[in-house]
C-alpha cells in the first residue's frame, strides 16, 4: 500500500523547472501523452541539430528508462505531435532517459541528488549573477541549498536558491555520480534479474544498420511535419 501511494506520489509531482517558447508548446503535448502510458516528461529541447532535433528526455516514475521504453514512448508521441504541429519545419524526434548528468526539474529530482554537484543557470539573477555551480545540499522548503565552488571566502560559499527561478539545473559528471550510478544499476538488475534491458550506456537509434552508441536508452525518428507522417530513419 505505501510503495503505491509513494508511486502515485511520484506519478503526479509537477515539474518546477519548466521549457520556454517552441520547446514548452512540445512538453505541453507531451507531458499527457507519456503520463498515459505510464512515463514522466523529465525536459524538452529543440536544436538546430541536423536540421531541427527535439529532444524528450523521459522516465518512469522511479527514475529507470530502457530501450523498450524509449521506442513506446516515441510510438505513442510521433502520431500527436503530428497532429499539433508544433514545429513550423521537418524535424528528427529523439526520445532519451535523462542520462547520469541528468537535468534536475522535481523537488524529488533535488532531494535524491544531494550530495552531489551541480550547475544552476537562473532566470533571474541573483546579486548580479545567474549561473552558479557546486555542491547540493539539500532542499529547504522550495529552494536548493548550494555550496558554491567558485566563490571568494569573503563571499561567503553557501547559497539558497528557488527552484522555481531555475531556468536549469543540471548534474556535473563526476566520479562519485556514475559510481552511485552504476550501484543503482546493479540494483534495478538484482531486482529484474530477466531484463533485456542494454542498462543506461546505450543508446538505441532506429536507423537500419547504425550500430548503438552514446551513453543512455534513446530513440530516434524523422518526423516530416507539414505531411502529418512519421517515418523512422533510412526509409
């Protein structure tokens, strides 16, 4: 009974760092659809990247992602966004996990990740500066407790601040992030010993014949806008 009331918990915890302009009209149509079907939208980005690249960084709500998972989502994405339209060009569709140097975006996202570093870019400065990186705390009420890393004495090294006046926040790569990442992976392993999953260092593309690279599950599809279709890459 706890385990559920917690997975519902996480289930419906709102976002706080939120996407601006193209990239929020894509997450407001996400966000449904991926809850449907039992995922949660974590960030949206769009690039410039070959053409126009969005990405849909996702997760269940206990924080796993596969490859399985990757291509539902974008099997149950690519026929709405078709339908809204949202971007004004062609477009290649990238569904991902967050990866190790994940995007903070939750309270539970802060909260999980103390003791770790991070980078923080404000939307509005604070003392005539918006990006800040060190250490996470912990959360106090609705602000993150940072100790600064790039600071004089003076300045004193502890900071506090909203999450909500975040434009993002992002876990820095270290040694003792992919060490408590790989303990957690060999957890998920221990507790779904039949899983196929190929684990967060692989990313999967739906290309004939591209072998997997990168670091974490994703998907990849070409969407052709304008003619309302989807088709995966190489078609």
């Amino acid at each position: 009974m706890t385990q559920a009331i917690d997975t519902l918990r996480a289930e419906s915890e709102p976002r706080l760092i939120l996407e601006q302009g193209v990239a929020a009209r894509v997450a407001a149509i996400a966000e449904p659809v991926l809850a449907g079907i039992g995922y949660r939208l974590v960030r949206v980005k769009v690039s410039g990247l070959d053409g126009c690249t969005v990405q849909i960084m996702a997760e269940r709500p206990d924080g796993t992602m596969t490859v399985e998972g990757c291509e539902a989502i974008s099997r149950a994405l690519s026929p709405v966004l078709d339908v809204a339209d949202p971007i004004d060009r062609a477009y290649r569709l990238e569904v991902s996990s967050p990866g190790m140097d994940r995007p903070l975006v939750r309270r539970s996202d802060f909260e999980r990740n103390a003791g770790h570093q991070l980078k923080v870019e404000m939307a509005v400065a604070i003392e005539g500066r918006r990006r800040f990186r060190g250490v996470l705390l912990g959360v106090e009420g609705g602000a993150a407790r940072i100790r600064r890393d790039d600071d004089a004495p003076a300045e004193g090294n502890e900071v506090l601040l909203a999450i909500e006046d975040m434009a993002e926040a992002k876990l820095v790569l270290t040694d003792a992030l992919i060490a408590e990442s790989l303990r957690r992976g060999k957890a998920q392993l221990r507790d779904a010993p039949e899983t196929n999953d190929d684990g967060p260092t692989t990313e999967h593309r739906e290309q004939a014949g591209q072998p997997p690279v990168g670091r974490r599950p994703s998907s990849d599809q070409d969407n052709t806008n304008g003619a309302g279709a989807a088709q995966n890459e190489g078609e």
